[in-house]
C-alpha cells in the first residue's frame, strides 16, 4: 500500500511567497517584510525578536489605489536569524489576521 501525503499539510508547506518590502512593526521594532504568504510573513529588523515558538503581535502597512490599509496580525515565530547584514531575520507563521482601512485624517 502506498503512502499518501496529506493535501492540506502539503499545500501549508508550498504557500507562494511574494517577495515584497512593506513597513512593518513587531512588539515595538520597526523592520520591513522580505517575503508574504497566505500562511507567513517574513520579516528583517535592526534587533533580535522574540524567540522560535513564541506569539507576536505585528502589522504591516499598506498601501492600495484605494486608500492606506493596516494589516494587524498575531503570530508564531517559527524562526530566527542574523543575516547577511548584521540584522535580524524572523519567520513568522500567521496565527490572525484583521485588515483595517486608516483613516488618512487621524495620521
């Protein structure tokens, strides 16, 4: 008998990343993302962050033809690293996720 992969796990792992840079801020650190999926975000900062396994609060600014949009998020660091720069790199696995317009008068 052969074995089968489970679909669902398979299409969490193949996710299509968008490599993109948007403003980001994460438990109080400005950073920028490097790569978006359905699933995760990808994000470098200046400073470490929390530790693999642990939640964190973030958003990601964006802006659309139809006005500013704040994505504002919890989720899963499931990695950690320095990279070539001397920054820090954090994979993060979406846990929530709210998309808010921003009212361009309050900013």
């Amino acid at each position: 008998m052969k074995k089968t992969q489970d679909s669902s796990l398979g299409q969490l792992k193949r996710s299509r990343r968008v490599s993109t840079e948007l403003p980001t801020f994460a438990d109080g650190v400005r950073g920028v993302t490097r790569d978006v999926s359905v699933t995760g975000v990808y994000i470098v900062q200046e400073q470490p962050c929390e530790k693999k396994g642990l939640h964190i609060e973030f958003w990601v600014d964006l802006k659309t033809p139809t006005g500013d949009l704040k994505l504002s998020a919890e989720g899963e660091v499931i990695r950690v690293e320095k990279v070539d720069d001397g920054r820090f790199g954090i994979g993060i696995k979406l846990l929530r996720q709210v998309i808010q317009s921003v009212d361009s008068r309050l900013a």
